[in-house]
C-alpha cells in the first residue's frame, strides 16, 4: 500500500514538473485606460522563444511577466527516503539497498546490513529445511541403497545426514576491518579457521588445499611473499625486515 501511493505521489510530482518546464512567459495587460480604441481588430500574437530573445511587440500597457516554478520539488527525496526507511523497517530490507542510498559511516551501514541479514538467515533457513535437507537425504538413501557410495566399516551411516548447508553470506563493507576482526577472534579461539572461509562462501577444504599446493610451488621456485606467515612474523613484512636489516648492518659497518 506504502509503495503503491508512493508511485502515484511519484507520477504527480512528475506531471507537475513537466507542466512547470512547459510553462514560459506571459503577456500582463494594464487597465481599462491602456487599451486601443474600439474598431481596432486585434490580432493573434504568436512569441516564438529562443534563447536570448529580444521581444519588442509589447502594446500600450502590456508587460512581460515570467512564471515562477517550484517544480522539482526540492523535498522530494527527504519525503520518498522517508517512505522507503518505512517499507524497509517493515519487511526486514535494507533501506541503502532498497533506495540505493549508500551514505552514512561505515558504524551506521554495518548495523543496517546486520539488521536486513537477520531476516535473509530466516529465510535461508527455511529453505534449507523445506528443500535442500530433504532433497540431500533422499539422495544420500538412494546411492547408498543403488550401492554407489561405500562407507567405511567405522563410519556410522547416520553420521552422514550431519551435512553442512552453506547459503549466501553477508557481504563485507570494510574487508579490512571485517579480516582484522575475524583473525582476534581466532587468536582469541571464540571462532576457527573454518568459520572465517565459509563466511566469505568458500570451502574450508579447497582453499587449504590450493594454499599448501600455492605455497609450496612457490618454496619450490624460491619466491618469497609476505602472504606466507613464515615470512611475515609479528605483522611486518618480509621486505621491510630485509631492508631493516641492511640498514643496521651499514650503520655497523660505519
């Protein structure tokens, strides 16, 4: 109901505009006394406007007046932002993203992207239980009855319905201030490894794979990066230790 009556005041401040833009300028007469005599034929007048127009056909007592438009209307986007900050309290959107309004500080834009990402989990979760759970389970029965999938002898079957359901995860507004508080709470073991890759919707598993395969070419080739903690010890790369060390080693030679 909101966004209908939105759209119609929309539609009317849009008709108004373009009445306002057709409008130009209009001829005032003065009073009784100014007029020509009777028995004079008045003539159409027709004013055809240019830029920089020069009109000089004004008759006794006539004046130019020009109309004054307040269209657009200057509050036009507070009253729609306002209407729209209300349809996205009430549907659990994001107001930035529903009026693609992305000003604010990055404390103001993370809480509203917290708050609109309670209500996708909601979802998520209800589609993972009305579809993707049982859509797996009947699979998991099918080739393991067809006998395509062979357990081992010391894993127990019910074991393998504990699957994990990954969804879309909550985008990042600041990487760098969502990395660095994502690796405290590791050091400080309130969340894994694990957590912090499938919170960026990967796999824990293929990104430790091709990062061991990716370091050790690069141990193989002799190609040294900050981006292997082995060489960034305490947070300082290994090209700044380097150079650091050669700073002191000629001050000693001096």
């Amino acid at each position: 109901m909101r966004i209908s009556a939105l759209k119609e005041y929309e539609d009317a401040e849009l008709t108004a505009a373009r009445i306002a833009a057709a409008l130009g300028l209009y001829i005032r007469k003065g009073d009784g006394q100014d007029y020509e005599e009777p028995g004079i034929k008045e003539t159409d007048r027709e004013v055809h406007i240019t830029p920089g127009i020069i009109y000089d056909d004004l008759r006794k007592g006539e004046d130019i007046g020009m109309v004054k438009s307040d269209r657009p209307n200057p509050n036009l986007e507070t009253f729609r932002n306002g209407q729209l900050r209300a349809v996205a309290a009430g549907s659990r959107l994001s107001f930035s993203s529903a009026a693609r309004n992305y000003n604010g500080t990055y404390s103001a834009q993370r809480q509203e992207l917290v708050e609109s990402t309670d209500g996708y989990l909601i979802l998520q979760d209800c589609f993972i239980g009305a579809v993707t759970r049982p859509v797996y389970r009947t699979w998991l029965n099918m080739v393991v009855a067809a006998g395509l999938l062979k357990i081992p002898a010391d894993v127990e079957m019910k074991t393998l319905y504990n699957a994990t359901y990954s969804g879309p995860v909550m985008p990042w507004i600041d990487p760098v201030k969502e990395a660095e508080a994502w690796r405290i709470q590791i050091r400080g073991g309130a969340a894994t490894e694990s957590d912090w890759v499938r919170a960026g919707g990967r796999n824990p598993d293929e990104v430790k794979r091709r990062r061991k395969a990716e370091i050790d070419e690069n141990s193989r080739l002799g190609l040294v990066f900050d981006t292997d903690p082995v060489n960034d010890k305490g947070g300082n790369s290994a090209g700044t230790e380097q150079q650091r060390q050669q700073a002191t080693d000629s001050q000693h030679e001096e």
